[in-house]
C-alpha cells in the first residue's frame, strides 16, 4: 500500500479512471487506507492538476465525491464514439438474437413482443445487430461491432451464439412447451433431454432452468443436473400453475397476461360443463381434466380415454398433437372432445 502522498494522490487518479462513476470521499479513504480528509486534500489536488493541464479529461467534486470525466466543452463532440450503456429490455432482446440467430424479426417479436420493433432499430443503430430484409421479415444476426462491444474474440455467429449460451444459461424446453416460452416473452432454447444428441447435451450442460414433462426426471438426470420444472400441462388449472412456476424461477414473464386468459377460459369450459352427463375416466388424465371442470364422475358414467391408451371408449380425448399448435389451443381442443361426448 502507498505510503507517501504523490504514490496516494497516483491511486487515487487510477481508481477514479477505473471507476467510470462518482467516487465518494469514503471509498476513496477505504481505498488508501486513509482518513477521508486526507482523501478529500490529495483529490482537490487532482482536481487542480487536472484544470491546469487543459487536457480532454477533468476531474471534478460535487457533494463529497469526485469523478472523472471528459471535459464538459468537448463532451457533445465525442458522444458518437463513447460506449453506451444497454438497457436491461434491450439486453434481453439483443440476448434472444445473439442465442437464436439467425433470427426472423417476426419470431422475435412473438417472444418479446411489438416492443421488439424499436429494439430492433436501436441495436441495429447501436451496430451490435445487422437487419437484412428476406421476404416480408428480416433476419436478425450479430455483428463484428457486437463482439468488440462485449470482448468476444470472434464475430462469427456460431461462436457467439454458444458463448452467449455459456454465460447467460438460459431456460430450455422441449418441443411440448414451445409455444408457452413464447406466450410468457421469456427466451428460451428447445433441447430433447429424453434422448439427447450431442448438440442437446452441450446444451443441457450451459442451461439454467429446464422444463419438461413429468414422469421424466430420473432419465433427464443422467444428461441435465440444473433446475428442472416438471410442467403439468394436462388442464388449465395445470398449465396456469406451470406457467408461474416458470415466470417465478427466470424470474420474468408476462404471466398476468396468461393467467387471465386461462381463467376466463376456466370461467367458460365450467359453464359449458354445467349440464355435463358423469363421466368414468379411463386414463388420469380424463380423471384431472374432469375436476377442473367439476363433471361428476361415477363408475356408471360416459367412457372416456386418452388417445395413447388402448381402452375402448366412448370418448377419446386427443394427447397427441401437433406441437406447431398453441399451448392453450392443444388444451382446449382436449375439453371440446370430452365435452362434445357429455353435454
């Protein structure tokens, strides 16, 4: 530690330049292991030191702390080559390009929304993004000034899409449950953690949070060893609860939009279920999709089963669906095939 006051006022300038922000009088002190108005003494002498130099940079005091700066006068004439600070939404949007690109602009704004639009322009006027027109979209990729922004080594998409996976570890889904990452505006990677292939398994390894469907846990294990939220998604009682779990372990989510939309569903299906004839579940899935919907079930009720059962029905409830189609759609198709056979 410097003892002398021209080695104190030197570490006290190299913290200031350091910082890039306001350094109180007590931090200062901290730093040299000094009395504050010692501090305040060897930094009044910066400040002098600096003003009587004339350079391009000051140092200046207000309130007890000091900072260093460029000098007020030259300030609007180097604005277009300082770096900027990103704003935590734009982060998060030019964080889903960096891990998805190539990325169309439409697929990013069903993730992020219409606010994606003026990300858009502001990363591509910032020069971290290139926007190429293809069709009636654009593809979104990073860009060589993206990688000196952040300190990469190289601007190559690949490298900076797995460098981006590494350090942000993002949430992952299987193809089941898409459609709800999409629906909640979170970023997300789609990985098979049933069966993994190579690609799934870096993957898995740089992952945060992984949802999957339940039953699978012990499999996924061998692969996976992060959080794992074992979305149930038969009902909509099921699906608003996985989709807050979701929200609350990223810790985001626009899942007050979702929830009221389930519920009203809820509100409609249980109205429409109001004259329902008993059911007798085949399948446990019948069994929850019947509760949330409050049809009584009796031994001597209507038959019904699941498609991926072998049980002969009366109803049959679709299960396997085409994952292209919405979340909430694939539930809702699974009630007006019960309800179709009980009302």
């Amino acid at each position: 530690m410097p003892t002398n006051d021209a080695d104190l006022k030197a570490l006290i300038e190299a913290a200031l330049f350091a910082a890039g922000k306001p350094l109180s009088l007590k931090d200062l002190a901290k730093l040299s292991s000094i009395s504050e108005d010692v501090a305040r003494a060897l930094a009044d002498e910066l400040v002098r030191d600096y003003s009587l130099r004339e350079s391009g940079i000051e140092i200046r005091a207000f309130e007890d702390r000091y900072v260093m700066q460029v000098r007020a006068s030259l300030a609007r004439d180097v604005i277009s080559v300082a770096p900027r600070e990103i704003d935590a939404p734009l982060i998060r949007t030019l964080a889903i390009i960096a891990y998805k690109q190539p990325l169309k602009q439409s697929v990013l704004a069903e993730i992020r929304g219409n606010k994606s639009y003026s990300h858009v322009k502001e990363l591509e006027h910032l020069g971290l993004i290139s926007a190429k027109k293809t069709g009636r979209t654009k593809v979104l990729t990073t860009t060589r000034g993206f990688a000196d922004y952040f300190g990469l080594g190289s601007d190559n998409p690949e490298f900076v899409r797995g460098t981006v996976l590494r350090s942000s570890r993002p949430l992952g889904v299987t193809r089941m449950y898409e459609s709800l990452a999409v629906r909640l505006g979170i970023g997300y990677v789609v990985v098979n953690p049933y069966k993994p292939e190579a690609e799934d398994k870096g993957l898995l390894r740089n992952l945060k949070i992984l949802v999957a469907a339940p039953g699978y846990a012990e499999q996924i294990r061998t692969y996976y060893s992060g959080e794992l939220i074992e979305a149930g998604v038969r009902t909509f009682s099921q699906l608003k609860e996985s989709a807050e779990k979701i929200c609350r372990a990223c810790g985001h989510g626009k899942i007050e939009e979702l929830a009221a939309e389930i519920d009203g569903l809820i509100k409609e299906y249980r109205e429409r279920a109001g004259n329902a004839k008993a059911v007798k579940p085949l399948t446990p899935m019948i069994e929850d999709m019947a509760k949330d919907l409050r049809i009584p079930v009796q031994d001597e009720g209507v038959t019904a089963g699941s498609d991926y059962a072998n049980h002969p029905a009366s109803i049959i409830v679709p299960t396997h669906q085409s994952y292209e189609i919405d979340i909430l759609e694939r539930v809702k198709q699974r009630y007006d095939a019960l309800l179709g056979g009980l009302v």
